[in-house]
C-alpha cells in the first residue's frame, strides 16, 4: 500500500508544506518511505527512508518551492526495504522530465518490462512505478496526453493510481476498476488531490469529490481539467480499504469509512453474536467494528487490551529470552476487566492468525472465563496482486482449513466471521463494484494460475 | 512527568533489554530524554534525546551489561528542553558512584541547593535531582543506608519517586506521601520495579505488588530488603494519574486505572448527562471516560474525531498561513458521525481550553445541532508543585472565571465537570490518601503562598 | 575529475575492503562523492555523498562481499553537487545489470543523449555515466563484449577511463586516446585496477603495468584477458595530470609523477630563476616544483607559507564581516622567514588568479622586501572538456591578458611561467602524446567551436 | 594535549565564529572534542565529539551569541574517549556558573579529589578540570578573583593554561612555570586569546603579544587587565611544543616554532650528517627539520615518501588479512626517488619505534641502497606528566637500551639523535626555561617516583 498526493498552489512557497501536511494524514498509508517531486524550472524530488516527519525536516522543505508538487509514502511490500525503490520516480526522455508517485501493483509488470527490455530500454530500478513511467514518456512522443493516458490504460493490468509531475503539468489518474481510492478538494490558494479525503479535512479544503475510475485530472497553467479516460463495465474498489486500510474518517466513493466498520460490527453482531459480559476491541484494528457490535447486541463495550501508542518501526526486537514477549510489549490486558468474565474479542480480519492466537492467549491467562473471536470480514483465502500485501496463499490460516481449524489454532471458545453478503451490504456497493478477490478468490483481471472475471474496459478519448 | 525503572538480573546480559522494554512501556511518562544506567565495575550511564527507542539502538544496549541497572523516560516541565538534564545524574564522590533517576519535583529545590551552594558544592546541572544525589552522598558519608534515607526524607519538601545505584546497590524508594506510583515485579531472573505496573506486564512478571508510600526496596547481592523509612499521617496520591496520566491497563496501589476512569465517566452522567444522539470521546485522553458515560447513560457511543496516530515529537509547525489547521493536523472528524446529530464530548480535564474550544468548533462545523461538553474531572484551579506540568494558575482556565464563562470560552452548548465527590469515588481512596491541591487549592505539603494541608510523617529507622 | 577502481578477489569477504582502500588512496580525486558496487548473485550498489571514510562505516562494507566489485570517488565538476549523480551507477536492462564509475568527460554527451531521447530510451539522471552504460547495454544485446566495445568507441567522443560490472563480468577500459590513467596490479588473492599506481602501492601489490590507451581488461570467472579494443594515431594523456591532479607517488604511463614536478622546478629555475633569499612552495600544490626550483637556483628552501592541515569540505563560510579571512583561514605566513627577505613563490599553476592575489598580498604584509612568483606550467589559456573543471575561458586570468597583466593582477614583483618546451621536457612524452589543450587551445578531438587536431582511431576487433 | 581559545568581542553576534576559525586554527591540538561556552544572560556550552568543522555547524553557532566565550579542542589522552570529557566543563554553585577550558594535567590530582571529596564534595566527571573549577569556586566564595588565583596556583601541581567564563568575566591564565603557551591579540572588535599564535594570524590580529607563566588575563564590561598571579624561579616551557606538537608557523614566547625546527635540523646535520644521496621528511612531522638539515649538509632536499593528505581520526582499521598495511595507508614511497640511493630519512622524534621501524622497511624495499635515520630531537627516556599523551617509559623505545638497540629495532643502517645541547640551543631558551623532563628524567615540578627539580614560585598579589 501506499498513498498519493498531488497540489496545485498559486503561492509557491506554500505547496510544500501542502504536500508535507497531506502526506502527514496518509502516513497510515506507508511508514517505509516518503518523497516530494516540485517543478519549478525543472523537476526536483526529495525522498528518503522513514516517516514523513523524520524525512522533512523545515530546511528541506524550504528548498522545495513550486506551484506544482506531488507527493507519495511508500509501504514496504517485499522483504527488503531499499532506497531505490523509495517514490516519486524522476525519469528523463526527450518529452521532458516525469515524476510518478504510484499506489497500486502491475500484475503484468514482468511482460511489460521484458517487452520494454526487448525494445533496448534501461531501468534504473526494480520498481513497477518505473515502467509505467517509461510506457508513459514513450506514448508522449507520438500522442497527446489524453491519447497517451488512453494507450497506457490498454497496457496496464492491475490497480494504479498515480499522480505525476510531466514538465510543468499536474496529472492525477485512477484505473478503470478503481482499485486504489483519489479525491481532490479546492481552496483558495489552488486545489490537492490525495488518496484519502482525510488529507484534504486537515487542509480545511471544500468542495471535495472523489475522481471516479477511469478519470484522470490534469492541471496545467492553473487551469483544472477532469476527463474520462476509460469507461469498465464493472469497477473493482477494494473492499479492504473499508475493512482495514484506510483512515476511519476518510470517505471514499461517498461511503465514510466510519459507517462501513460500524455496519460491519453491527452486521457481524447479527449474524453471530454470543452470549458474553463484555466486547472488546482487539486494538487499534477492531475499535470501530467492536463498537457496532456492541451496540447492536447491547454487550457492554468495554476495552480488554491496551496498546503501547509509541509501537513504531524502530523498534528492537527481543532478544532469544524475551521472544515470546512480542505482542505484550505492544498490547497489554485490562486485567480487571477480563478477569472472570466472558469476553467478546473484535477484529477486523484475521490473516496469519498468530498475533490473533497470542491475544486471545493473553486475554484467557488474565483470567477470562470464556473468549470467543468475532471478525469484521469474512476469512481471507485468496492473495492480493493489488497492493496489499497479504502473503502467500500458504500463510493465509483460512486457506488452510474450515472455521474449526481456525478456532482451535487461535484456541478461542468460539469464532465467527461477518458473512461476504453481510460485509458486501455493510459497505453498501454492489458485488460487481468492490475487488473481493481475496475472499472468493476470483479475480477483477486476469491474473495467471487464478480465476478471473475479467471486466475488460473502453478507452474514451 | 517521569518514568523510572530499576532492575536486578541474574543474567548480566539480559539487564539491559529488560530495562529497555520496561521504559518502552512507560514512554507515556515522558517522551524528551531516556536514559539507562549499569553497575559492573563501576557505574555507566548512557542518556540522549528522544524516544526510547530512538536513544537505544541495538548496539548501545549491548555495551550496557550488568546485573543491576536503572532506566529514566523523561518529560520536559519546563520550557527548553535540555540535554544536561537528562536522567540518570551520575555523581561521584567520597562514597563512590551514584546515579539517580527522578520522578516528581522538590518544593525547596531553591533552599536546598542554596544551603548546598553555601557549603561550597557545585552543581553540573540546573535539576532537583542533582540535589537529592548531593544530599544521598553527603549522608553516606557518615551514616548507613538506612539512616541516610531517613536524614534524605527529613529534608526534602515535595514528591520524589527515585530509584538509584549506589555503586553496586540498587535502591528504589517512594516518598512518604506517595505521590507518584511505584511497584515491583519479580521473574525467574530477578526484580523489576517501575513506576507503573504496565511495565511489569509488559515483562510477563507475577507476584506484583505496590511499593507503598515511605517504603525502600533495597537489592544487594541478590538479597532483597524492603524498608518502610517513613509513615505519615495521610497519603498523596496524585489523582491525576488516575484521571489522565498513568496507562489505563495499570494498578496504581490496588486501583486499576481504567476502572477509576470508567467510573468517572459513568459518574459523570449520573451527574450531568443530556440528552444526546451520540457520546464521543475526546481521543485519546477522553476514552474510557467516554466508554463509561454512554455505559451510564445509554447514548450511543460514537467516535466523533479520529486521532492521526502519528503524531509526535518531531512535528514542523504550520507556516503562518496554516497555522490554524494545527488541531486539524492531530485530529480530524467524522462527518457522518455528527451532521445532524446532538454530539456529547467527553475529555478527561480541561487545561487552558484552547485545544477544547478548537474541537467544539471543528465538530460544530462539521454539522452538529448541538455540542455538549462533559469532563471527567473537576475544574482545575491551581498548579501542580510535585510534577506535573500544568502552567501558571493564570494560564488555568477555570481559575479565571465560573462554569459559564469557561463554557462560553470553549462555546459549548453546555459544559458540566465531574464533581470532587464523584472523582473520589470513582478513585476509590478517600481525601487523605489523594493529593487533590490543583482542584481544592489545598496542598498536602507547604507551598510558600498556597495553602497548606501540612502532613508531617514520622521517620521510623 | 574522478578516481575508479575495479577489484577481482578470490576471498569475497575480503573484497570490500580491498575497493575501500584502494578508493581511500584515491581520495585527492574526488572529494564529493563515494560508492561502490558489488556483484554476488546480482549486482549491488552502495553510495553516498562525503569522503570514503564518511559514506562507509564498518558495518556497510560487510555488506558488500563479493569476488567482482568496482568503487568510483567522484569531485563535484558542476555547481551543485547532487546525490544523484554519485556513481557507479546501476542500469538494469536485456542483459541483465551493468554497474559502470567513469572518470573524464564526453565531448557529444548532448548529442548522444539527443539520439537515444529520440529514440524512447529513458534516463534517471543527467550524467555522462548513464550514456555510456545505455549505449553499452544496447550494444551488448546483439553483440558480445569486443564487439560492444568497439561499437562504444566509435560513438563516445571525449574522456572515458571506465571501470563497470557487467553482471558477473569486471571490466576496466581506458578510451584510445588515454585522456586518464589506469593501472593494474596482481596480489596472492586476484587483480585490483585502479586510476593511480599510488592504490597499488598501498595495497602492496607487485606486477604492475599501466593499462594502455585502447586496451580494456576483462576478468571472467576469474580469467582475466587484456584486449585492444581501438589504436590511435596520436595519445592524449592529460598533462595537468602530472602539473597537479595525481598524487605525487603515482606513476602515469611510466613517468612518475614526482620527477615530472621536480623537473618543472628544475626546468622553471634554469629559464627564469630570480635573485632571492628564499624559495617557497604555495603549498601543498606547489611543494615539488619548489624543491626541483630550489636545487636547480641553489636559493634556500624555506617554507613561507603553513597550510592548516584539517582544510576540508565541511567549513562553514567566514562570516561577512570575516569574508577576507578566507586565505587567512586556509594558509598562514611563517612571519620569520619572510621579514625582510626577498621571495620567490613557487605554484603548480594559476587558474583564476584570485588566490595568488591573496597568497602574495599576505606574505608582502609580512614583511617580504620582494615577493616573487613562478609558476611550473605554461599560461592556462582554454578550458578542459575532459574532466578536469577548469571554468569558462573568461574566467581563466591568463586567457585576458598578457604576463605583465597577470603580474599586476596577482601584485607580483616579477612572474614567470614554465615554457611549454620545458613542461614536455619534464613530463618526457612526446606532444602527440599529451593533451595539451587548456595550454594551446588546440584539443586532440572535435570540440565544436574550438580548434581540433582530431586523432581518429583505428579499431580491432 | 588540547587547545584554548577566549574571545572578547563588542559585536555579540560575531563572538562564536571568532572562536570558531580560532579552535579551526588550533585542530591540531585535538581532534577528539571540540566546544564553546559563551555567556549571555547566563554560561551555555555546546560541546561534541569530532573535529570543530563536524561539532559545530552553521545553526549551532548561530544560538551561541554573546559577548564573551571560550573555546577548548581536546586530544584523548587515555584510551577510552567519553564525551563526559569534552570541555569546556561548565559547573554552577554560590558564585555563579563557571565554565573551564584547559591544556594541561595535573600532578596532585588524586590527592585534591581526595580531599574534596573528604569535604563531601561531589564530582560529574572524571576530569582534572573540573577539580579546577571546583577549587576556583570554592575560593571565589570567600576571595577575589586574584586572591582565588593565587590561592589556586598554589594547590595546583603539573600545568594548566586555562581559559575561563566566571559569570561575564573572561579569564585567562598560564601556570607559573609556562608549560603550554598562551597569547593574546586585539582587533577592532575586542580581544583573542588562545594557545597559540596561529589562531590570531588566522583572525588577522595585530598587538599579539604571549601571556607569560604566571600571568592572569581579565576581561570585564570590555576592560582588560593583566595581572602578574605568580613568578616562579625558573620557567619549564614543554619543548615538545617546539619539537613537535605546535604549529610551525606559532611564535612561542618569542620563538618562531619554524625556525627552532629549522635549526634542530641544521643542528643535527652538524652533529651527526652522513653522505648519503637524498635528504628526505618522514612527512608531515620531520619535514622542516629535514629541510634545516639538508641546507646545513648540502644533501639534496627529496621527499622519499608521500603521506595521504586524508588520514583522520574516523579510519576503518584493516582487516586481519591486510593488517600489515596499515602504515602503506597512511604513507607511500616515491620508488623513484628511492631506488639505488641512500637515503637520509629525518623525524622530529621516536616514541615507540613501531612507526620508524616499519617506514625504514617500505623505503629498505623500495630499492633503498642504505637508510640513515636522523632525529631532530634527543632520545625520549621518561614519561610525561603535563600533558602530552607518551605512554608509559617500558613503550618508549629509548628507556629499553642503546643507541645501538634503537638502530637495530628500526632496522636503520645508521642512527642518530641530535644531542640536547643541539636542541637546546635550536631553541634558544636556557636549560631552566624549559621542561626537558621527557628527555633527562629530571621533572621540574615533584612528581612522586621520579627525580625532581622542584621550583616553588613567589605567589604576588
């Protein structure tokens, strides 16, 4: 995952701090890496290794000045986490200079990249961003931006939504299927585009819309052009964005993500809830799903697990002797609230299934009499080629065994998941308009060795 | 604020890592400085800036080995943040080496270290704990341990949870009023105490018990001596570790936090609630206060503002142009939650009431038809002297006018604070064993210009 | 300007360090930058901005094992040094990972670029350095490594001495008019090639031989073959190489550097040596010119002028009211051995003339009677287009005027320069062996607006 | 050994970068540690590890206004380099903050910790300075400055040039035998004072004059005093100062640093000359001893050897394997002018021998027909005590055996000191103004163990 931000600003010494503070509310979209490209003149990017706040200090910041900027925070999705793969991408071609931030993941990147290879071209990095920027300049030669975009849009299998610095024009695109969430918002000094709407609350902008798949905005000489480039017969929003990834606050494609965790919680309650003295929230994932199920089956909502607010990425971990510590020292029980009670644990999914069993572990020797395990999606089976990474089929506990096998590996009372028809009318879209590929295990494009339900598109131009 | 941790471990090698961890469970207390200090052959100290995990890298912690160790989190109370004065001090001197790590802040700090400067003693910093270690030193001089806390207690005016070494001792001590928490864990490799029981969690250690008010833990040798040095007439436990500072998931001296905050909020509504739509919480000081007030009250609770979870030290300031968003940056709300609805926020205190009238505003704006404000606390009218950092009296909101006008300043609806009598029962301890003086006026010791409850305790040795 | 290093080592471990110190002995030439790739199962690259001792830490290097490795120092030639441009820079492509560090300069860069633009290809910086590596890429995907570089020769134009992994491939290759240096040496564990002979020597290897102009030295599973790519009617061995850039220590195509210099001395004197009391270097650059000048003239060798030895990049710039300090900052008089004496200054060369100002005016305020400058090379009258930055020509103060011009500028008593006769004479090649351009203005390839003497090569393959 | 340095200037703006370029001036002194104290309102100091240029940068001098400050670079003298060391060492008590800066060591150190500590002082470093400052305050309590001064000189023993902060007073003072050197100088602005001359050159001073043993500078509302605190009966100057650790350019006490190496060069040529074909520096530290010695023998002046220009103090120590190259790294033969010759090599001195031995082996295998070895000082038989880092007598080669043993441990064909007449009289200052104890075992001040010369001075106040 990862998340993209793109600003216009008529006051060029304010654009950076713009992107700064965008990019602050989308942290929970990448803590691996974070970057800024500006153009003025030319394009200048500005990237590195950790947190926004620990890549921009004030001085670079200063040194960053344009009306037009984009940004990106980066995820790590493989092991390794390099420098080289940090973003926005600068790449240089006889059309000038591109810089791509991109949220998303090519599920034909390695055909693209061999036909590119064919063709004598070069790479500077291993990343699936590069290519898409390489196709782009190569269509810009020949084609118009719009006939360009159309022709990269025939080319790209997968979810990307990208913004992009071309030379001195802003460019924002979501995919046809609309895996990855954008929005834009206008103030008065210009407009910002972001993968989230909560960006834009914390800029205070109005009039903010979400850009539609297939719909890119293109902003050039401070005049603001949205067009239709592709038109699919089906779309493909990922249905874990409302689960998991996204801010709680954000609305994306007019469904606040708040209300679709709220419903998921209430819905799960309906669908299976037990009998139990209190719910608790397995934080910070579960909070707003375990309020919905507390509300609907009137079980007091009462927090069991505390968690240490300063868990973040550098941390050291355990030594040899200590190993068995590791979730404790991010999530400690309420002893008091759990001892001699029945206890409801809520989360929002559950994907290896081991912090689950180490959880309801801890809960049950605080003196628990009974955990049960309610989950606000229905069992993940299938992975993601989208962006989220999410393992191996093969890690995936549900996709080892029935309900029982999950149970007994997490060692709870009892466990429910919410049903895919009960999630699907949580978030309130069609089947035919959400990517459940990791649940159901078809596909919204074609992806080798599964099954697919290829909605194929058409070019607008 | 400040958190201290002492350990004794068998294994030489683990001691570091055990102190690391229990800091990390206690960053809450202070966020500004860590610091850890080792005995083995003499005594080292290694301190710096920042989170815990910032100042201790691997390869830090593994130069710190040997079995008695004392870690310090720190959080600055004053203005600049300094690098002398980071803890643990270490001073050497004709008994040898001892290096202390403070919780509180001494009433005669000026008398003590002018009586000090006037035998000719030179400081190296500006703390008050550079004077306990002065005084420890000058006491050991000529008397034993036991008698040098005796002659230490009769002098010190204030609260003051340390924990030290004195050379190859490890000594943990709580001041007679007991101020500021402190317990003790014991595992297969030895002893932890800490100053809140999370951290004893955190380690998996049984057979926890509270150091109480008066009371030295004294490790030598592996042998392990509790001392009561003092008794005093009444206790001063300082009620706002239970109302905002200490972690939910700790036992202060047998009261678990999060069941005194619980209470409040179920309190609070017996004595003020409104009818409403939904009970938000002020995230994140104002949630289990919240969770209780709708548990009481039977108004659904609703998270009306999302928190960005990474909000930290390390943050750029707005630039002028933005510098009204700052409360936007840390907090955003959820629309849905609140356009239409009766909202009811519930925070755990109102300090200056700047922060409060923002968010009753943002809420407001957000569409809300009425925004009550409910605190789990009584008014603060007077400062802190043992710690906590709470500015001047004239910085203190409701010191400077009534109910009403501290509503209008933060322009709710309507506003209504927990009542002295309600936060003590919610506490569970009666007026004698709370310090109560920032809501009462009344301090358990003497304060020049300030009214005083003045319990002298009797030394027993 | 730039220092390259290839390594080839049975001991993988030992690897790193062998670059590491071979780049350490190469410092003088690049002071910008450092990097080093490595190849071992694919290619890695390391590299960052600051000295060899600052960009690799122990920790970094043992992460870089592998038996093939290259290093690249790189001197900043352009105003702001960027971090983009450090090198060996990594292109992946068809063939795989070419990892190239160049030293010199190409001529037809803008026209190269322009082609390869025109026909899609993409770049992610602005350096030659990626040039020769897409066009090397390209070559290899039809050709084999001969071919490829032959097809490479016919294209670049300018200065190239190149050091590159072509996967598991070392490849080193001088161009064919030899504008840099590059040497090789053998050792118990495998070959290092490196820009001077002074990283041989402190690796103590035997064996060495300089690499000629043309030739390229591939070393393949540990095979190490000697090819001659291109022959060349006529050389073009930079002679500032011997004037000031190599270290004195290093032998250059069997010359060493440090007769070569003396000789100058020698050579300067017998033209045009001047009564005097003393003789002092401008240090360090003019150092062996003085003592070659001193025996020949029989005028005592005495040092005037103290050079503070941490002079380095990190100085913060004097402040306004300081600005004229800057010498001052840099070099200081020894008062003693100028006061009352009659001076005879001895540099390497003048380039703008700025400094020399400075240096004459400092030692005339310590009380020389006459301060005497001579300067062991000829009037710099053009700039370099082959690495070494030597700015504009309206910078160049002897491309402005006359000796009498620059006397007066500089406030020199008297001036001389070595003859251009006498210059190849100390340097003992022939003047079709030297590249003479910044002293005649006639350069050994086309240079667009420039006069050429343009030396065509011939290839064999 | 360390550098001091103390600035007066009206322009409080300037103060930080006059002691910037003046500690830049003294690097040499120290590499370990570099800070300042500056008052303004109150004494802050900022202080770290590493050269000037890398502790202090642009924005931390800029938070260091005022009108006064000192300056200290500091050289590890023992092995273990703590930053609790770096100084100036700032401590507070009834008088006030005082901030000290010293180059020195005391002899009686244990003792006057011992009997502070008796008085129940308490200490926060390890460091004889602040023994100094503590005893300078305890004086300050009941005395005046001169009387505190005299008061002081007569409980230290060993050497200390201090420079110092008492609140707004800037002093400086010099111990009443003088073993380090210390000046002053005006400008426009105000007054410098520092270790040695070089760093007034460097700030273009005129009106240097040195402080002599046993003077007190005073600097206060602007008004200087120099106050005559001591006079002892005879001076003991360190002549390793001229031998080898000042700067050649300094004026010490009326000796140009230059000159009197010059001389010892002349000196030992005269003494002890061998024919031989090249005279050559073991660079930098024999360089201008050998030019005196090749003016006076008439033996060609050629550098044999070339020395890394980037050796500092962050090298990565070789690997096992390549261990024997460490002085190869450092230092490189010119084969050139090496190979069939004799050669004379000429050092200021030999400690230990390890360093000799090996650069006779390089030059030997260089094609060396002989290596003569001349040394510009007498053999160094006993340690020191005052400041200079010599390792204990059974490391210094000189106190194991011979003239013959030393020959035969470096590998030398022939041997020569020059005598301590010779040097004597290179110097210019008689027997009883210098500390020649390293070199007679004869210590001017008492020192338990060994043979004293003890000179007690006349205090005058």
């Amino acid at each position: 995952m990862c998340g993209v931000v793109g600003v216009y600003c008529e006051d060029r010494e304010l654009t950076p701090t713009l992107v700064y503070y965008a990019l602050y509310a989308l942290q929970h979209r990448g803590q691996e890496s974070a970057g800024i490209a500006v153009y003025s003149d030319g394009v200048r990017v500005y990237k590195g290794m950790g947190l926004v706040t620990e890549v921009f200090r004030e001085n670079v910041l200063s040194k960053l000045k344009g009306k037009i900027a984009i940004g990106h925070v980066r995820y790590s999705t493989t092991g390794e986490s390099k420098s080289e793969n940090a973003q926005p991408i600068l790449v240089r071609s006889k059309v000038g200079e591109i810089a791509i931030g991109h949220n998303g993941n090519l599920v034909n990147y390695s055909q693209l990249r061999e036909i590119l290879e064919n063709e004598g071209k070069v790479f500077a990095t291993t990343s699936d961003t590069e290519v898409i920027a390489q196709l782009l300049s190569n269509f810009l030669m020949k084609h118009d931006l719009y006939e360009s975009l159309s022709l990269l849009t025939e080319k790209l299998l997968g979810s990307y939504t990208i913004t992009a610095l071309i030379n001195d024009t802003l460019l924002a695109y979501r995919d046809p299927l609309g895996f990855r969430p954008l929005c834009i918002g206008e103030g008065d000094f210009g407009y910002v585009i972001a993968s989230e709407s909560c960006a834009l609350d914390t800029l205070e902008l109005n009039k903010i819309r979400d850009i539609k798949p297939g719909e890119a905005v293109i902003i050039r000489n401070g005049d603001l052009e949205v067009v239709r480039i592709a038109r699919a017969k089906r779309c493909a929003r990922c249905v874990f964005e409302y689960i998991y990834f996204a801010r709680p606050d954000s609305v994306i494609d007019g469904v606040t993500v708040y209300e679709a965790r709220y419903k998921m919680g209430r819905n799960l309650a309906r669908e299976s809830a037990v009998e139990c003295d209190i719910v608790s929230p397995v934080p910070d994932s579960g909070t707003t799903c375990a309020i919905g199920y507390s509300a609907e089956s009137k079980i007091p909502y009462i927090e069991a697990l505390i968690k240490n607010r300063y868990v973040g990425r550098t941390f050291i971990m355990p030594e040899q002797r200590l190993r068995e510590l590791s979730v404790r020292i991010k999530m400690n029980v309420v002893k008091k609230n759990i001892e001699g009670k029945r206890v409801t644990l809520v989360d929002d999914s559950i994907v290896r299934g081991t912090t689950s069993r180490k959880i309801v572990e801890i809960v049950r020797s605080a003196g628990a009499k009974e955990v049960h395990f309610r989950v606000g999606s229905p069992p993940i089976i299938s992975p993601c080629y989208f962006g989220i990474d999410m393992s191996t089929r093969e890690e995936l506990i549900a996709s080892c065994g029935d309900l029982e096998y999950v149970r007994r590996a997490i060692s709870a009372d009892t466990l429910a998941y919410l049903s895919l028809k009960g999630l699907i009318k949580s978030v309130g879209f069609g089947e035919d308009e959400l990517c459940l590929a990791c649940l159901t295990g078809i596909y919204p494009v074609c992806v080798p060795g599964e099954l697919c339900d290829n909605a194929k598109y058409e070019l607008n131009y």
